[in-house]
C-alpha cells in the first residue's frame, strides 16, 4: 500500500488514483493522461540526442537540462544564441522604426488631448524670454525666479558634493580653455589696454559709473544682490555680541548680511527703529574713521555707536556693554 500525502495534490478530493514516478520513486497524482512519470524531465531522462551546435551525442537531463534540451552544454547553447534585434542595426530594424513612429504618435495624442505639456517646445528653442514672453512678462518670470533663489546656494540646490564636482569642473575647464588658446588671453589683454589708453573713451568709462554709483537706489540695488548671492552670516563674535544686545532688547537683529541698507551703506546691528551698532574687528577696520560713518548714518536719523574688537578684548564684552546699557536699551 502505498502512503501519500494529503499536501501532494490539492485533486486528491476528487479520488483521482495515485502512482510513484518510475525515475523518481516520487508518488504524484495521475490525471491528464500523465502516465508513468511524475514530470517530463523524468520521463525524458537517459534519452540520448545530438547536440544541434557540435554533433555531440549527449543524454538528456543527466547534468541541468530538460526534455526540451537541444544542445550540449551551455557554451553550444550561447554560441548559437542570437540577441533579441536579431542582428540587426537601429537603422537596419524595421521593427525599430516602428515603434519610434508608433511612439510618436502616442505623445503627439497625449499632447493634443492635453494629457501632457511640453515645457520647451521646439519653435522655443534658441529664442530669448523676451522673444518667448515678451518684455513686460519676461521681467516678472525673472523677478520671480530671483527673488525664489535668493541667499540659495548651490550647495542648498546641489548638495555640498555636487556643487563641489561642479566648481572643479569649472576651474578645470577654464584652465583647460586657457591652455588651448593661449594666444586668446594675449589678445585679450592687449584689446583692454588699446581700450583704455583711449583717453576719450575712459572719461566716458569713469563719468558713467561715478554716475551709476552716485545714485542711491543703484547702488543699493546692486549691493543687494551681491550680498544675497554670498550668503553672509555673522561671525563668531558678532553672534555673541547679538546674544548680549537680545538680553538687553530682544527687538535688536543682526542686518550685516544685506537685510538693511542706508544710504547705500550695511550696518551690522539694528534695533528696528533708529538706532545701530557697528562692529569694526582690527584687521578689516585698521585706519578707518569711525566719526564719518556715524556722520553718515545721522543724516539719515539713525544714531550709531562702534564697537572695537580691542576694546572688547581689554574690557570683556559684557563689561563693555553694560557701559552702554542706556543706548542698547
């Protein structure tokens, strides 16, 4: 009597009859016409054939093959493998050619039915944003892609590691160009020297940027962006000084990056109505008068008062600026 097992065949229910593989030993449930083996890797087992690559005779499913094997062994087989275009070149592949056209015609439906907006069509293409928008819109897109990067660097957009890639890149790039055309950083120099010993032409030069810079809003303008693009952020002992003025008054806020300008000029503390600090560390400020820049600042209504970095390294910074505490307040 032969045991089998419920788990064999879920067709047992149905009191089909049960056998054991005449290779295997292995019980399976006979229907279908099955026969005397369990699969047909048994029933073809031992059967001998003639590899269709190298005329060898080998025997079916002695090593990985099954009944269908056709040659013997796995170099025959990849020998006589043929890759998928058939042999056939892009141009050469009808079917190739098809399915570009087929394709094509695809997204020209989504298109025309409005399933898909191609954001830089072809009659686009070479064209400025005033040509594409006009001069009137082109202004507000640039406007307001300024204004959505601005103080953004390329390290925020990028990543530190690609915006590095990037700017090797660049260096290298520019050094390569230079090697290449040597002759062209000549030309240039000497095209800027003819220039300017033009006499006429470097009056016209120099009055019209006195001119640009003389003007306030300008200048403002122009030192703005500058900044925004630097991403400046207050230093070591210019964040101590902030904490101390904001346990004095919390309304005081460091402006030193660009946030406020006055007169074209970029104070370093504010406490948002008329009153400023500035910080002059000993490196950068050596020499400087500090009498006209608070001059400067009270034409404009603000009162000012400097802080030296020697002065705080004699005095300590909270000593400092408690002797202040009646402006600071």
């Amino acid at each position: 009597m032969i045991e089998y097992n419920s788990k064999i065949d879920k067709e047992i229910n149905v009191n089909l009859s049960i056998k054991r593989c005449l290779f295997c030993n292995n019980e399976f449930v006979v229907y279908r016409n099955r026969g005397n083996y369990c699969s047909t890797r048994c029933r073809n087992y031992g059967i001998s054939r003639t590899c269709q690559q190298c005329d060898v005779i080998f025997v079916k499913g002695t090593i990985n093959f099954h009944g269908h094997a056709k040659y013997c062994s796995y170099q025959c087989r990849n020998l006589n493998a043929m890759s998928w275009n058939k042999g056939l070149t892009k141009e050469t592949d009808e079917r190739v050619r098809q399915n570009g056209i087929n394709t094509k015609k695809g997204w020209e439906a989504l298109i025309k039915n409005g399933y898909v907006r191609i954001s830089h069509p072809s009659d686009r293409k070479g064209k400025t944003h005033e040509e594409i928008f006009g001069i009137e819109q082109s202004k507000i897109i640039k406007q307001a892609v300024s204004e959505k990067l601005r103080g953004v660097s390329f390290e925020d957009l990028m990543g530190a590691e690609l915006a590095a890639l990037r700017k090797t890149r660049m260096s290298r790039g520019q050094e390569l160009y230079w090697a290449e055309h040597p002759d062209r950083r000549i030309i240039q120099s000497e095209n800027g020297k003819k220039l300017f010993s033009d006499l006429d032409f470097k009056a016209r030069f120099l009055t019209s940027r006195n001119n640009f810079w003389n003007q306030i809003d300008n200048k403002t303008n122009t030192l703005q962006k500058i900044f925004s693009s630097l991403n400046i952020k207050p230093n070591k002992i210019e964040l101590r000084i902030l904490q101390e003025l904001k346990n004095i008054n919390q309304s005081w806020q460091f402006v030193g990056d660009g946030t406020l300008w006055i007169g074209g000029k970029n104070p370093d503390f504010w406490n948002q109505k008329n009153k400023l600090i500035e910080y002059y560390g000993t490196h950068w400020h050596l020499g400087d008068n500090m009498q006209d820049r608070i001059n400067y600042f009270l034409l404009f209504g603000f009162s000012t008062i400097i802080i030296l970095e020697d002065d705080i390294r004699k005095k300590g910074l909270s000593t400092y600026i408690k002797e202040k505490m009646d402006f600071l307040k």
